[in-house]
C-alpha cells in the first residue's frame, strides 16, 4: 500500500502564493493572471498541492471555484506565513541599506588623498556604522585573496571573479610646480624638460606607456613606482610628470604648455 506523501517534503512558498490566489480570485484563470503563470499551469499545480496535501481544497463550478472546509481553515495559516515572507523582505531590504563593520579599500595614494579622504565626512553621515580601513598602495592587493574589499584601481583588472565597475575617467595632463612651468614657457619638444617617471615594475601601466610610445628619447631625471612620491618631486620643482588632471588644484600644480606639434 501506497502512503500519503508528508506535505513538509513538497509543500513550497509558491504552493502558499497559488492557493493564497485561489481564495482570493475564486477562479483559476485569474488566480493564474495575478502570479503571472497562465491557467493550464495554475490548474495542474493545484491538482499537485491537492495530492501532496491529501485534501481537496476546491469545488469547481461552471462559476469557478470555491473554497471547502479544508481550504478555509488553512487560509488564515497561509495569510500568516505570507506575513512573515513580507517582512522578511522588508527586513532583508534594510540590511542592504545598513552599511556597517569594517570595509577595507585600497586604491593610490593620491586617489585617496585627492577623492576619497574628501569624501568621508559625508559617508560617515550616511552610513555611521560604517568604518573604513584605507591601503593607499601602488601595489594591486588580491582582492579573491581578501586583501581587500574594494580596489579603486587606474587599470582593468584580467583576472579573478570580481565585480567591476567604471566610476569616472580623467585625463592625465604633463603637469609641474607653477615656477617651473612659467620658466618653461611654451614645452616645443619632450627631451626639452625635466621628466619625472615610473620605476620598471609599472612600466605597463598608462602614463608610462605614453612616455614609452611618444617621448621614446626621454630619459627621466627622477624616478618612482609611487605617484604621490612623483607629485611631492613636482612640487619641490625637481621636474614635470603626467598627473591625473583632478590633482592638479589639489596640490597646486600647473600644467605645462605644449607647442603645436606636441599637442
């Protein structure tokens, strides 16, 4: 003998949704409309629930249905868990929206002097608590590897399962300390100035490309794998370098300019 099937190993949220729409429409089709299935479908998983359930839980009538016994007595239980999936999802909605613990970020240097540091006054009303860790490094931490959780990066990262977004864009403009560009006058070939440049270890990365492509016979008098170090070099003078064009104001530098042919 065949026994009935235990309705806690079958009975699903979308079996409660169906038969909360059957009381409510009293007809299938638009019981059927309002979960967005069509009436062939609603019919056969009631037939379904029917079975699982043991009981029959609706007369059918050239009217429609209607709800038996069985049906109206456990419509109050299905208007109750009902109750508890919405404010399950309120409260799920609220999580996402209360930023709190420990982020991690890690971006330049000067991003986070010039962008994020500026920035935190208004994040730590919005979010109070929230705390935020800042690794300003050149250096591109593995973010799989939980080194951090954020990276505000100037390159497209090519591998691990990240997210990725594009924030912004900047230029990058050749740029130097205001005596320096006004001693200059009008730049008419790169090897005319005092460069300051990257290190090998980020050769690949643009702005040290472009030097490479474009001022192949510049010989940078200083050099440094780190751009906030190359700025502090800017501003004592010592020569001129491509700067993301939001530092510029930010540490006071100008940008230099270039004859016709450079342009």
């Amino acid at each position: 003998m065949q026994g009935r099937v235990a309705p806690q190993e079958q009975l699903q949220w979308d079996d409660v949704r169906l038969f909360l729409a059957l009381c409510r429409a009293r007809t299938v089709g638009s019981a059927a409309k309002s979960l967005g299935v069509d009436a062939s479908t609603a019919s056969r998983r009631l037939v379904l629930l029917e079975r699982a359930l043991a009981v029959k839980l609706f007369e059918r009538g050239r009217d429609g249905i209607s709800a038996t016994k069985a049906a109206e007595d456990l419509l109050p239980l299905a208007e109750e868990m009902e109750s508890v999936a919405t404010r399950f999802a309120h409260a799920s909605e609220g999580l996402e929206r209360a930023a709190e613990g420990l982020v991690r970020v890690t971006c330049p240097a000067d991003v986070a002097e010039v962008v994020l540091v500026p920035m935190l006054g208004e994040l730590r009303k919005r979010h109070p608590a929230l705390r935020v860790e800042l690794v300003p490094a050149e250096a591109v931490l593995d973010l799989t590897r939980g080194e951090a959780d954020i990276a505000l990066r100037t390159v497209r990262p090519v591998r691990g399962d990240l997210v990725v977004t594009r924030l912004t864009s900047a230029r990058w403009v050749l740029a130097g300390a205001p005596r320096l560009v006004r001693r200059m006058g009008t730049l008419r070939a790169f090897r005319d100035a005092p460069w300051v440049g990257w290190g090998a270890r980020y050769a690949g990365i643009a702005a040290a490309r472009w030097l490479a492509t474009h001022a192949a016979d510049v010989e940078p008098l200083f050099r440094s794998d780190s751009l906030r170090v190359q700025i502090a070099a800017l501003t004592a003078g010592v020569g001129v370098a491509l700067v993301p064009e939001p530092s510029l104001v930010h540490y006071g530098l100008r940008p230099v300019k270039l004859g016709a042919s450079l342009r």
